[in-house]
C-alpha cells in the first residue's frame, strides 16, 4: 500500500483538488480518520495540508509514525475529536 498512490493518478487529482479547496479557504487542520499507515496523511503534507492523522489501531499508529517521522498521528476516535 506504500505505493498505491503512484498507481492512482485519480487519487491523486482529488486528493490535490481537496488541498486546494483547504489552502483557498484558509487552512486549518485536517484529520485523516482512519489513517492506517498514514500515507494519505502524508501525501496532504507535502501538498501544504496541515494534516494529522488518527486510527483505532495501535499498530497502524506505530506503522503511520516509524514511515512518517514528524508527522502527527494520534489513537483515538472520529468520536473524540473536538469540532
């Protein structure tokens, strides 16, 4: 799955698409809920998203932070963030 975004160029368009609509509106903080391994949470950093990522799985939250260093990714809930 590390690669998955290179062999979907659609992906991609819209996940470039929603990084400008961010960037147009200001920014802010966005959360990938349900990160697993956190690769989209990365690719919205390097398109100037001020991304974190968040996931029920404490494995999947090991895996996002050992591939992604300095990037923020939290265990929890889409029900415990704060609006």
């Amino acid at each position: 799955m590390r690669d998955l975004l290179d062999d979907t160029p659609e992906e991609r368009a819209v996940l470039a698409l929603f990084a400008d609509l961010v960037k147009s509106r200001g920014g802010g903080s966005v959360a990938d809920v349900g990160c697993g391994p956190g690769r989209i949470t990365a690719h919205l950093c390097r398109l100037g998203v001020d991304a974190f990522g968040i996931d029920l799985s404490p494995g999947m939250i090991g895996v996002a932070r050992r591939d992604h260093p300095g990037l923020r990714f939290e265990l929890g809930s889409m029900t415990d963030l704060e609006g």
